[in-house]
C-alpha cells in the first residue's frame, strides 16, 4: 500500500515538473517571438526611412540641377 502512495507521489511530481517546464518553453517562446516581432518592425521602418530619404534627396538634387541649368 505504502509503495502505491509513493508511486502516486513521484507521479504528480513528474506532472507539476512537466507543467511548470511547458510553462517556461511558452514563455520563453513568447519572449522570442516579441522580439522578432520588434526587429521586423523596425526593419521595416528602417528600410522605408531609407527610401523616402533617397527620394528627397533625388527630388532635391534634379531641383538643384534644374536651378543650375537655368544660370
């Protein structure tokens, strides 16, 4: 009877362990996927940020050469 209790004991311990270990892989998993998420993001703006810079640049300097052919 005793080893049966024991039995039992070490079994709902080996759950708990395995609930509290799934726990921390989904937070963990969560963390990395929020970061990811960050930096796509700021990929993202970074990347538009460079073309719209590219753009005023090229649309002040055909201004620029338009003002300087007419000298």
């Amino acid at each position: 009877m005793r080893n049966i209790s024991i039995f039992f004991m070490v079994r709902r311990n080996d759950e708990l362990l395995k609930d509290t270990m799934s726990e921390i892989v989904n937070q963990s998993l969560q963390k990395i996927a929020k970061g990811t998420g960050i930096i796509f993001i700021g990929t993202i703006i970074g990347m538009l940020l460079g073309f719209v810079g590219r753009v005023v640049i090229g649309y002040a300097t055909q201004i620029e050469s338009d003002i300087n052919s007419k000298l």
